[in-house]
C-alpha cells in the first residue's frame, strides 16, 4: 500500500456512517457529561438499546424501519427511566460505577440463550435494514466523488448520516442557548446554587439523562444499520471509551468538539495503522508483528490522550474557562 492510498484510506474515515454513529453517541455524552456533569461510563447501552430496539421492532413486532427507528429510541427513553430514576441522586464516581455495570448487565442479556428467539444471542441480528436502502433516490451506478468512488447505497447511507449529524448538532445548540440548557449548566458548576433557586435538580438531570441517551439510540441504530448487523459483542466496554475518547479530544460542553475529535480520532487510527504495516512491511519496524499493531496503535493513542488530559483538558475545542476535565 502507497503511502497515498494509506491518506486517502484515512481521508475516508471522515466520510464514513461508522464515524458518524460515534459522533452521535458523543454527542449524547457531551450533554450527559459535558453539558450536565453527570459521569456517565454505561454510554454502549444506550446505544445498544436503541440498536436492538430498531432491530427487534423490525423482526419481532414487523414494523417499517421507520416506525422500528421511533420504537428504539422510545426503548432508550423507557431505559434511562430505568436507570435513571434510582442512580441519578448518587455521586460521581458511584454513577460512573452504576452506569458501566448496567451497560455490561445489558449487553449479557442480549447474549443469554433465554432471549435468544428475540436477540438472536451471542449471534446477534441481522437482515433488519434492507427497507433503509429501498429509500434511496439516488439511481444505480458508482459515484466519484474526489478520490473516492461510491456505490448509490454507499453515497446514499453518507448523505443520511450527515443530515442526522447535521440536525442533531443544530438541536444541541438551540436547547443549549435555551434557559433549559443554562440550568444545566448551572447543574454542572453547584446543583446546590441551582436547587436554592427552586429548580428540581432530579428531573433536569433525568431529562439530560434521556435526551443524550437519544443521541446515543440513533448513533447506535446507525452504527447497526452500516454494519448490517446487530451483536453483543459490539458494545463491550471499549465501545464507551472511544466515546468518551471521542469527547474528550475534541471537547465536551461544545457542539462542534465531537465532531471534529470524532473525525480526528477515526483519521488517526488509520493514519497510524497504515504507516505501522507500512513500516512493519518494509523490515523498517523488525521488533513487531503484524498481529501487534492494532495494540500498539492504541497505545500510541493512549499516551497522546493522556497528554492531551494534562496540558489541555478541555479539548481541542473546548473552552477553558467554561470546562477542564477536571473541574
């Protein structure tokens, strides 16, 4: 592989729904964390809920994906009640604790024989999204759009990814700039201040806790529908890291911070992959195997978001005096 392929390959991963459906996800984070202070490590299940919500309204309840799409996410918000409701009063760290264990006790049923007619199992779903691509308007053929060259369904997924991502970044900055979003805010820097002045701090944190679960069930149904499949095994607890990877590297408390961290990250876990098996390829790099650079690109991601955390914790993006990582 060229060096030039390796760029373009990684060019696009801007383009990509993947990307997209991580975005949206730490979209949803940034209102839980971000916007609200809640320390939210169980953000895989929200996604995994509005997944399989689509999924299961599709091949159990047979209906439209449309109508499947509303039901998942109708599942996300009956499942941040859930959860919600007892947690939402503990502090910090139990929370996170909280929320990473529901996330894991969710992705086990999912994979349990005994909801196995429903879930599929350990196999998952599949065949759930062929009605999304009976929209596509766009006629057969392959599109070159710059160095890329796309199927109709391929261009048509991109389009609609964006246009969710699009929309949902201008309703975080509208309910944001509402008096809603400064209470949440307020909630983020003293609940207490905020809970003096007569406002119900619980059922803010509640509604915080469903509406960026929402983004977190269409960044979820996305992510599944590219996939063309719906598995346990997708929403391990690695899945919430990149997230909150994601997050962190662009900025939380920003509209525009995961999206462009999202980008940034996907671009450089290509870009890194590709010039190590490059490197490895040409003897230049002797001490690794080909099986050991998808670690070793992860360390070297690891160590820059640790850098990152230190010298600049609010992000890329971020604004520091509105939010550091460690406020």
């Amino acid at each position: 592989m060229t060096w030039m392929n390796s760029f373009t390959l990684a060019a696009g991963q801007l383009f990509d729904p993947l990307t997209i459906a991580y975005i949206l996800c730490a979209i949803g984070l940034s209102v839980h964390f971000g916007y609200t202070g809640l320390l939210n490590f169980g953000q895989a299940a929200f996604a995994a809920v509005g997944a399989y919500g689509m999924a299961i309204g599709v091949l159990t309840f047979k209906l439209p994906l449309l109508l499947a799409v509303i039901f998942g996410l109708a599942c996300v918000v009956v499942f941040a009640l859930i959860l919600g409701i007892p947690t939402l009063r503990l502090r910090a760290d139990y929370l996170a604790i909280v929320t990473i264990a529901a996330s894991e006790v969710f992705r086990y049923l999912m994979s349990t024989i005994g909801f196995s007619s429903v879930t599929g199992g350990s196999n998952g779903l599949s065949q759930f999204g062929y009605e999304f691509y009976t929209w596509n308007p766009i006629p057969a053929g392959q599109y070159i759009v710059g160095p890329f060259t796309w199927s109709q369904d391929d261009l048509f997924i991109r389009i609609v990814a964006f246009a969710v991502l699009g929309v949902s970044a201008l309703l975080i900055w509208l309910m944001m700039r509402s008096p809603w979003g400064r209470v949440l805010k307020g909630i983020r820097e003293d609940e207490d201040a905020v809970r003096s002045l007569g406002k119900n701090v619980f059922a803010y944190k509640l509604q915080s806790l469903i509406i960026g679960g929402i983004f977190a069930g269409l960044g979820g149904q996305m992510l599944v529908i590219a996939l063309s499949n719906v598995q346990p095994a997708t929403w391990v607890t690695t899945f919430t890291f990149m997230i909150w990877t994601v997050l962190l590297l662009g900025g939380a408390a920003t509209v525009f911070g995961p999206i462009a961290g999202g980008m940034i990250f996907f671009v450089v876990l290509v870009v890194t992959d590709t010039i190590l098996s490059a490197l490895a390829d040409a003897k230049i790099i002797t001490f690794l195997d080909p099986g050991q650079i998808g670690q070793i690109r992860f360390i070297l991601i690891g160590l820059s978001l640790m850098l990152l955390v230190i010298f600049r914790p609010q992000g890329l993006f971020g604004n520091k005096k509105e939010l550091r990582f460690n406020a």
